[in-house]
C-alpha cells in the first residue's frame, strides 16, 4: 500500500478500543528494486522500542512496560511508524488475563501486517538498560568534501594502506527526513566491515551526506548497506543505525552480509 493512503502526517483521533485495523503495512519491495542483486539487502532485523505500552489487566487496573519488537528484514512489509502508536493506544483500555494473551495478542496483530513472524519482548519500565558505544567513533575527522544529498562516490577506500582489516566505526551524525512529514530523523550508525581498510574521513562525509535525505529509517540503513558494499566492496558488512526516539518510538534497522555478525539489539543514552 502507498504510504499516502496512511494515517501519516495527517490529524487523527487517538482510538479508546482496541484497533487493530489501523495498522498500516508499507511494502520493502519498491525500494529494494534497485538493491535486490546485493547480499544481505534482505538480511538482518528491524528492532524497534515502544515507551507508551499499557493495558488493562483482569481487574481493570493499568499494566505498564517498554517493549522490544523483532522485525526480520525479509518480512514482505514494514509497518508505518504512526500506525503501530495509534494501535498501541487503542490498547490501553482493553482488559487482558495475562502478559502472556497480551504479547501473544500484539504478536500476532503485527505478524499479519508484518508478512512475517514478529516477536514482542516487555521490560519493566526501569529494566531496559542504556547501553554506550564501541568501536572507533569517526565525528572528530575532517572531510575531504562534503554532498548535501547521498553520495555514493564519496566513499574511497584508504589509499596509503592496503592492510586487511575488521573494524567497527560509528557517528553520531546521522541524520534524515521522514519522507512524508519532513520531520527530521537521527541516528547513530555503527558500520563493521571486513576487507580492505576503508578511509574513515570518506565514511563520514557519506554518512553526513544524509542531513538532507528523504528516506524511512530502513531505507536509509539499506541504501547505506548497499552503497558501501558496492563501492567498497568487503567481504563481510554490517550496518546497524538506532534512531532517536519520536512519538514514544525508536527504530533501529540492522542488516547484515552474514548472519554470524547480527548484533544483539542495544539502547543508547540518547534514545
């Protein structure tokens, strides 16, 4: 479905029952049409927090957590951002018997829309730890040049060594638009890359080159994916961007050429 027949954007009423119509499924495939001859374009999760979770248990009184939701990047659709809050709203005044008939609920809810199996894990409200960065944070360099939109050629490998290398980098400068509202997005971007080594400076400005970029969270953690495989072309990669939270939501897509090198999903300070 087009994401202009959504719910995006527009003024809505927040539901008071449970809804789980609204949900809105945004097809992967019209924006992978263009990636789809690249390994891993497909592979990895969709990790997304939910702040504003709460229902009713049996005796009618609020339940509240933070929850987890596991979404395989091979799932034939996303699901639109605003969607997924207004169904979590309409459950805050539906009575479950159990954490359990509510995850299960919510599970099979977002599977049917999803294409695909979806997981919901719960914390309690003080239980989800902060997690803090690794690997080499590359903001401090100075960029050869800089693109106002992605640029692909502004990737280039280190020309003065030709060491094989495994590295982990990551920037806080990550940022984007929603392609609908225009809202901005940021992220920080965690890239793993085995192969030859790349030059950081040029990685930095590929990921600043983003500042003005129209895209949804997972669009752009792919195009990063596909752009830096292309170009610079390693032998195993993993991107993995976690968004700052909007609308009591953060998204966190991570894909990956190999399975073995799928993180663990984190929280950092900032979200």
């Amino acid at each position: 479905m087009s994401v202009e027949l959504s719910l995006l954007g527009k003024d809505t009423q927040y539901p008071t029952q449970y809804q789980p119509e609204v949900l809105f499924p945004i097809a992967r495939a019209d924006s992978r049409q263009q990636y789809a001859h690249i390994d891993g374009i497909s592979q990895g999760k969709d990790w997304w927090h939910v702040f504003e979770i709460s229902w009713l248990n049996q005796l009618g009184l609020p339940q509240v957590a933070i929850g987890r939701i596991t979404l395989p990047a091979s799932s034939p659709n996303l699901i639109e951002s605003k969607s997924l809050k207004l169904y979590f709203n309409s459950l805050n005044f539906t009575q479950f018997q159990s954490r359990e008939t509510f995850i299960e609920t919510v599970e099979r809810d977002l599977s049917q829309v999803a294409g695909a199996k979806v997981e919901l894990q719960l914390f309690q409200v003080d239980d989800l730890a902060i997690s803090k960065p690794t690997g080499i944070c590359i903001d401090e360099l100075i960029p050869e040049r800089l693109s106002e939109h992605p640029d692909s050629s502004l990737l280039q490998l280190d020309s003065s060594s030709q060491d094989h290398v495994e590295i982990e980098l990551y920037s806080h400068l990550l940022r984007s638009n929603c392609p609908v509202t225009g809202q901005p997005d940021w992220g920080t971007v965690f890239i793993r890359l085995q192969g030859k080594r790349p030059c950081y400076r040029s990685m930095l400005a590929y990921i600043i080159s983003y500042r003005q970029h129209n895209g949804f969270h997972e669009q752009c953690v792919e195009q990063i994916f596909a752009d830096i495989w292309q170009l610079l072309q390693p032998e195993k990669l993993m991107v993995y961007a976690t968004y700052t939270r909007r609308g009591g939501l953060d998204i966190n897509p991570c894909r990956v050429s190999d399975l073995s090198w799928m993180p663990e999903p984190i929280r950092l300070a900032r979200q």
